[in-house]
C-alpha cells in the first residue's frame, strides 16, 4: 500500500499522522495538566488574599475613621456633641475675654439612613478672638465640620459700641444605628 506512494506524498502522510497523534495527546493529557494548572493558580490567588485579609481590613478601618473625621464625627467618646461643644466654647470664652451670646438647642435633620446634627451659637469678641476658636473648632478638637461662619458688626444700644459676633454652624453627620 505504501509502497506505490512518492517520498513526497509519504511525507505528507506523515506530517498529517503526527498532526492527528499531537491534537490526541494535547486532547488527552496537555490540555487537563493546563487546566489543574490554571485551577492550581487560582486557589494561591485566593490562598494569599485571605492571608492578607486581617491587614486590609484594618487599612480600611482606618481609611473608614478618617472619612468619619471629615465628615465632622471623629468624637465617637463623646455621645453628646451639644455637651462637649458647650464646654469647649465656654472655656474658651472664659480664658479669652469672649461672650457667648446664644446657644440654641441642636437642630436635628434625617436624610436617608444618615442624621445631621447643626449646632449654631454665637459668640461676641474680637476678630482674632473669634477666628481662633473657629480654628480650633475646625483643626484641633474636631467636634464637627465648621459649615458656615457669619461675622457681624452691630451696635449695641446699652452701651452704644460697636460689637463683633460670629455667628457658627457646626454639623455633625452620624449613621443612624439600628
């Protein structure tokens, strides 16, 4: 049979059988080792990202913590941030030659699954004065976010003088708990 076929025609013949006996031993045995492997890959992706797990949840903690110190509810000590912000305010009024003049009850607003507490107050003294506790309201104690600050001047009829307020707004956004 293969005796009346030409050496080229037996080449091809050939080439074709190897082709065929490749594409079975890929089918066969190439092609489950490749898929184990890959399977293989996959679970020490996995392996190491467990293994990394306890690290990135206490990176997300953190990153957690800072949102909630922008958002202006970094004192979790504090429950009560109407008490703690009565207390600096007064202290600070009482070192440095400061009035406070009003200080409303806390004004409470529920948008969705998250409460905003607005405290505003207003406190009579020099600019500096009054600067400097917006400051320290903002950068140091962190009892909330400094929303909005309203200066005026006013005259002030029992002593006719000119007096300088501040007028403060201070949020604090909370999740509602459950």
């Amino acid at each position: 049979m293969f005796k009346n076929l030409t050496y080229k025609k037996k080449n091809q013949l050939l080439l074709v059988v190897i082709l065929l006996v490749l594409l079975m031993v890929y089918s066969l045995a190439i092609k489950k080792t490749i898929n184990i492997h890959n399977t293989y890959s996959e679970a020490e992706k996995k392996i190491a990202l467990a293994a990394s797990a306890p690290m990135l949840a206490a990176q997300l903690e953190k990153e957690l913590l800072q949102i909630d110190i922008k958002l202006g509810n970094g004192n979790t000590k504090k429950q009560n941030t109407s008490d703690a912000l009565l207390e600096l305010t007064t202290n600070y009024c009482q070192n440095n030659h400061a009035v406070l003049r009003e200080f409303p009850k806390t004004t409470v607003t529920e948008a969705g699954d998250m409460t905003i507490e607005t405290n505003q107050f207003v406190v009579e003294g020099n600019f500096s004065t009054l600067i400097n506790l917006v400051y320290i309201l903002e950068q140091k104690n962190k009892l909330g976010k400094v929303a909005s600050v309203k200066y005026q001047l006013k005259k002030d009829f029992k002593t006719k003088e000119m007096v300088l307020t501040a007028t403060i707004y201070l949020q604090n956004v909370k999740k509602k708990t459950t």
